[in-house]
C-alpha cells in the first residue's frame, strides 16, 4: 500500500492512507471468478453422496445402535431370510450383507446393501445402507427403497434399540419425504 506525506500546520510529517478510490483492490479475472464458482460447487457436491446411477430411484441412510454389529447383522439376516421371497439374501460377512428385494407382482426389484462398522470407543455400531431399483424409473419412487431398509430395521426389532438413531434426508433418499412404510 502507497503511503501519502504531507505536512502539518506544525511542521510535522504526517502519513495518511490514500482514499479509498486510489487503493488497489484485489482484481479477479472472469476465468478466476469462473475457477473459483466450479471448484466451490463441485465441493459442495463432492460431500454429497452420489447417485447409483442416473434415473433409477435409490436410497441411502445412516442408522447408529447401542448394540455391537455382530448381532445387528445376525437379526438383519434372520429377517431378510424370515421375508422371503420378497427378501433374497445374496451375500453376508461381518461386515456387508447383500439382499435383493422383488415386489409381489415382480415388476420391481432393488438391490440392498448393508455395512456395518463398529464404532471405536464402544460397543457400538454404525450401519449404512443403500437400496437402489434395478428398473429405470423416476428418481423419486415413493418412498420404496427407504421403506425395504426400514421394513428389514422395524421388523427385527432394531428401531427400539436405545441408542437407535436414523440420519438420512431428500438428497440422500429422494423418496424419503413420500414414505409411510409398514412392517
């Protein structure tokens, strides 16, 4: 910054700031303010999740539990198998469970997926899980591939865990908002 001298009425020499208008401002280029829009947007949209695949309705949520995730994934696979056929248990390891769900008329199917990690401090778990329709549809589907995670949570008696707690919203389950599931 330019500092102006000039003299006193005293004799002594005083600095002054130039005027606001004779300052040099901090100039962005169009490029630059271009670069720096698309870089905040696609970090914005880098903290989303990102959608299986464009146009097939999907679902993804967070569920925390006071309970440890050996027995989460136990009653998760005991209710897949209890709601067959609707519910086919394709894969289970202590850590993914894999299911496919078939409406009754068998014009729907949604692959759901399940992870399950033990948290740090204690005997608790985190789960997430994700369903995603096979057919090409809307992304908004009523609240069906939240309903097929719920369905399997509430039916296992795990929604009235103590510490159950549910993290999930319209980016990361556009059907979430339309839902009224039943178990």
């Amino acid at each position: 910054m330019t500092r102006l001298y000039k003299s006193s009425a005293s004799g002594q020499r005083v600095t002054t700031n130039p005027p606001i208008s004779r300052r040099k401002q901090p100039h962005f280029s169009a490029t630059m303010r271009t670069l720096l829009v698309c870089v905040l947007i696609s970090g914005l949209f880098g903290a989303l999740p990102a959608a299986p695949s464009p146009y097939h309705a999907f679902c993804s949520a967070l569920w925390l539990f006071e309970t440890p995730c050996a027995k989460i994934s136990f009653l998760l696979e005991k209710q897949i198998e209890d709601f067959s056929p609707q519910y086919q248990l394709v894969s289970a390891t202590p850590v993914i469970i894999k299911a496919n769900h078939t409406s009754l008329d068998g014009l729907q199917a949604e692959n759901i997926t399940f992870t399950l990690i033990p948290t740090i401090l204690t005997s608790s778990c985190r789960v997430s899980g994700q369903s995603v329709s096979l057919n090409f549809t809307t992304l908004l589907d009523g609240g069906l591939n939240y309903c097929n995670l719920y369905k399997l949570l509430a039916a296992s008696g795990l929604t009235s865990d103590p510490g159950f707690t549910e993290m999930t919203n319209v980016w990361a389950c556009p059907g979430y908002g339309l839902s009224s599931c039943t178990a």
